[in-house]
C-alpha cells in the first residue's frame, strides 16, 4: 500500500526534525550558559588591554584595545589602580599567593598523610581520641573563631609572618579521612610481606604507601592548592605589612568603597593575573580535580 | 573499622600524629575554648575591667535589632543562594548529560569558575553592574533604572547573591552530572517506552533518583553560602548600605574587629559554632544513610 509507505517516512522524517530541534535546543541552553559564566571575564580582560580614560567615562569596550602591553608591565612591576592604597607589583602579591597556597597544599597533605598512617597501621592507647580530635576541626571553620584566633597569632608573635599566614591553615579533617579511607583499602598481605621481609614501618610507609597514594595525592594537591590561593578572611586579618599581601585581598583593596576614579584598567589586569593560575590548574588538571573534588566530600 | 595487620611501635605513632595534633589544639581547640570563655565576659568602654556575666552576651544578642537583622539577611541570602546556584546547575547538568557533541568542552568550559576566589568572583561582577563604570549598571542607568548598590540595599543583596551563586554553580554542576550519569539507561529506557515524555520523565524518575545528590549538595550550599562568602561581602559591600548586607559571619569581623566588642563577638562566635556543628551532623548522618542508596 503506498499510502502506508508515505506515512512512516513522514513519521520518520518529523522525529528526524523533532531531535534536530531538542539537538538545537540543547546546544543553545549550554552556550547560553557558558556565556553567562564567561561575560565578566570577558568584560576584565577586555578592560584589562584599554586605557584608564576609557574605561573611567564608562563607555565600556567590548572588543580589545591596544594598551595591554603597558597594563601588563605596569601592574606587574609597580601595581597600582587603587586612589588611596599605597600600590604593590601584581609580582610580589602573586609570589606571595603562590608560595602561601603551595605552603597550605603541602603541608596539609603532609601532616595528613602522617597522621592517617598512625591511625589505621598502629594500634596504641586513645587512638580513636586523637581520630576525633581531628575529625572535630572540620566544624570550627576560622570564620567562627576570628578573634579568638587572632589573639593567639598575637601571643605567638606570628602576626605579619608567612608562617602565621599558612601555619594554622594546614591542620586538614578531610585531607586525614581521605587518606585514612584509602589506606584502609591497601590489602593486609602488604603489611605482611613488609614485616616478612623484615621491613620496618617508616620503610614501608615510603616504599608502599606514598607510591599507591600518588593519584590521591595529585586530586588532593589541586583541590588544596585553589583552597590555599583563595584564602580572604585569614591574610586580611593577618597581614598588614603590604610586602606580604596576597594578590586577592590586594585586589579588593585596590578597588576600596568602588571609586570611579579608580585606575579600573589595573584593577582588571591584576585581576586576569589572580584568576590565571588556580583556572589554570583545573583546567590542565580537570582528572584529577573532579577525583579529588568528588571524593573530598565523601 | 581496622586493619587485622599492624605494626607494633610504642614511641612512633604519637610522634607521626604531633604535627597534626599540635596545629589543631594550638589554633583550633584554644581559640574555641577561649571564644566560650570571652562570650561570658564584658569589657567596660576602655578595655580596663573585665567582669563575668554568664549569658548576658548572649540575651543581649537576641535582643539587638542588628543582630536580628544579620540572621534576616543571612537566610535570605543563603537560601537565595542555594536555590540559584542549585536550579541553574540542575538545568546546565540535564543538558550536558544528553548524547550531544562537544558535551566534553562543555563540562570544562562550565567547571573552571569553581576556581575563582568568592572575593574575585564579586570584583568580577562589579566590573559588570558598577553604576558608572559597568556593562549593565550603565545600561540599567541608560533606560531609566536608578541602579546604585552603593546606596539601595535590595540591589546590593541581588548583586552579592548573583556573584555568590555565579561562583557555586560548577560545583553542584559537577555532582548532579556525576549523579545524572549514574542513573542506569535501562531504567531511563523503560520510562520511555512506557511512553513518559522527556519533561515528566525527568520529574518522576530522573529527580527522585537524583534527590540524595539535592539534598547533599543542599547541605554543601548553606554551608558554603553561610561561611564562605565573606569575601564577597566584604568586597562588594562592606555588609552596607546600612547593613543591609551584614550577614552572621560579617557582623562577628565587624563587631570584633572594627568595633572591639570582643565579648558579642565571641559569643556571636560561639552562636556560629553551633550552627556549624547542626549543619555538619546532618550531612554526615545524611552521608551514612547514602551508603545504602
């Protein structure tokens, strides 16, 4: 029958056209979306190659402009943008926010790596105390505990100092749980062939443990290391000597109450060069960001 | 739960666990205990006597209109928050979980924000909504909207809700596509040939699979929006105009550190703690019940 024939290509033809659309639909919905995410970037680093005049009128530039090169180096060696702050070079404020998240990113780990190997491969009096007693930190955020926290930073004369910036910082529940969880899961016949072979526990720890922790330890180190560079509340507290300043609270004190006599072509520089390294480490490290990120919370 | 297998050592396990132990009492389990301590004492005006008060820190707080108005503004702003950065996520993981091209460049081109600071992601929007020198606060001010945060506080709270939520919505994205992508296809596929179209598909078998992902990620969102976001507030208001955008944690800097009232502020202090501590028990009770999911 052809009339028969006719319809099922129709048919055919309208649920081509009907995936087509939800195909078209869908593609949209995403590029909608990225581009909301992706318009104040956009605006910054465009902002960040114009002049201070043309962004101070507000006729706000939406293509690139030919001053990048002099805000580059300009924020980089002498800083600046801000009216009322005295200024710091991008170079200093990122060195600083890279060795304070680097600090926080490896020592975390490592103090977490140590305790974790006590608590699951020993067996000694109040183990499970000094388990919960770690565990507890997880609920007394700095936030909670600014001034108190302040005051001991004071006593210990850490105020103003790389160390205090990073120190109370590395004390890690959920780096410990991760690594604790893992560890539980390294088969007993390990441990076993280890003492057979006469291998104490520190050899172990360094020929087993640390080469099976490597992925973790990676997941871990990204997740830590945007932790560590997005720090606020603590270093505005406790930094007061600018040569110490960290490039995110550096970047708000530039702007201040929002001036519109800002030099804002600066303040968007400095902010492409805060955004660059930690976007770029998950981006570069997507794997193991999602693996450290998924199994942190668990 | 533990090993059968161990190692035997006296001395070597407390010395592995100092490190970790010493950061912890010394800036955790003091400046808690002294934070309970301080919110049971009141200073005079000049900081010379210092007397024992028991709860008044505390009766007083509950009676300070600016504290009340802080609790307001904190549930608003981090309800508002969830839900934004919640729905938009939900929508965006439904979307890059279809059988698409380039649904890979999608997923990395919608989770890098997660790595931009709370503070950056409000200097961002700023660049953005800045009455005289941003995109859309020029435009607002060019058809007649008189759009100012540095002066109307329901605009402020809008714009630190938007940068709070713009930031957090990678992170749900991440966990519902992960959650989306673990639903078996045989179980999408029966729904289909019992002929449920896509949207009531999506309603009565793809949520409810995906509750415990919600409500998890719920959890993670108060907490986020709650303590995490001081930066945001910090850099984009200042918890003003007239503290319309002082939440809890902003008023605990602000009465400690610029207003030296250190008894309120501890025991504002001690008032978060708790709150950290409900939060937290729910998760985790939340987490075990996961496991039979």
């Amino acid at each position: 029958m052809p009339t028969a024939t006719i319809d099922v290509e129709a048919l055919a033809a309208a649920s081509r056209r009907r995936k087509a659309r939800e195909r078209f639909l869908t593609h949209l919905a995403l590029i909608l979306g990225i581009a909301v995410f992706a318009l104040p970037i956009w605006i910054t680093i465009v902002g960040s190659t114009h002049d201070t005049d043309t962004i101070g009128r507000g006729d706000v530039p939406l293509l690139p402009g030919t001053e990048a090169i002099h805000n580059y180096t300009t924020a980089w060696f002498q800083g600046g943008g801000g009216r009322n702050t005295f200024a710091v070079p991008a170079s200093t404020m990122l060195w600083n926010s890279l060795v304070m998240a680097i600090l926080i990113a490896v020592g975390k780990i490592a103090i977490s790596l140590l305790s974790a190997f006590a608590v699951v491969f020993f067996s000694f009096p109040l183990r499970m105390v000094f388990f919960w007693m770690i565990f507890i930190t997880l609920m007394l955020p700095v936030e909670v505990r600014i001034i108190p926290t302040f005051q001991v930073m004071t006593d210990l004369g850490l105020i103003d100092t790389m160390t205090g910036l990073t120190l109370p910082l590395i004390a890690s529940a959920t780096a410990t749980l991760l690594f604790r969880q893992f560890f539980l899961t390294i088969p007993d016949e390990y441990v076993e062939a280890a003492k057979v072979d006469g291998a104490g526990p520190l050899r172990f720890f360094k020929d087993v443990v640390l080469p099976l922790s490597t992925t973790n330890i990676a997941a871990l180190f990204v997740i830590l290391f945007i932790y560590g560079w997005n720090q606020y509340l603590w270093p505005l507290l406790m930094v007061s000597n600018r040569d110490l300043e960290t490039v995110i609270v550096g970047l708000t004190k530039m702007i201040g109450i929002g001036d519109t006599q800002n030099e804002w072509n600066l303040i968007m520089t400095t902010a492409v060069f805060a955004l660059l390294p930690p976007v770029a480490v998950v981006v570069l490290m997507q794997r193991w960001f999602i693996k450290g990120l998924t199994e942190t919370e668990k | 739960m533990r090993k059968k297998v161990i190692f035997r050592g006296v001395a070597l396990p407390y010395l592995l666990l100092v490190p970790q132990l010493a950061v912890t009492i010394v800036f955790f389990f003091w400046p808690a205990g002294m934070a309970v301590w301080q919110s049971t004492l009141r200073q005079d005006a000049f900081g010379l006597r210092t007397e024992f008060v028991a709860f008044e820190n505390f009766l007083d707080l509950f009676g300070d209109a600016l504290y009340l108005n802080a609790a307001w503004n904190t549930v608003i702003f981090s309800s508002s928050v969830a839900a934004l950065a919640l729905g938009a996520a939900l929508f965006l993981a439904v979307q890059a979980d279809k059988q698409i091209r380039g649904a890979g460049l999608y997923k990395t081109l919608l989770i890098w924000p997660y790595a931009v600071a709370p503070a950056l992601a409000a200097v961002l929007w700023l660049f953005i909504f800045h009455p005289s020198i941003g995109l859309v606060g020029r435009a607002f001010g060019a058809i007649g909207i008189d759009w100012d945060y540095r002066v109307n506080g329901g605009q402020a709270m809008t714009m630190v809700v938007i940068a709070a939520a713009w930031k957090q919505v990678s992170y749900n994205f991440i966990f519902f596509l992960a959650g989306l992508q673990s639903i078996p296809t045989s179980v999408l596929e029966a729904a289909a040939i019992d002929g449920a179209r896509p949207f009531r598909r999506f309603w009565t078998v793809i949520f409810p699979l995906l509750s415990p992902t919600a409500f998890f990620l719920l959890v993670v969102n108060l907490v986020y929006a709650f303590f995490d976001t001081f930066g945001v507030i910090h850099a984009l208001t200042r918890g003003g105009p007239g503290n319309a955008t002082e939440t809890l944690i902003y008023k605990v800097y602000v009465d400690g550190v610029q207003n030296l009232n250190f008894g309120s502020s501890a025991a504002q202090s001690v008032i978060l703690m708790v709150i950290v501590i409900a939060l937290t028990a729910v998760q985790f009770r939340f987490i075990e019940r996961r496991v039979h999911y």
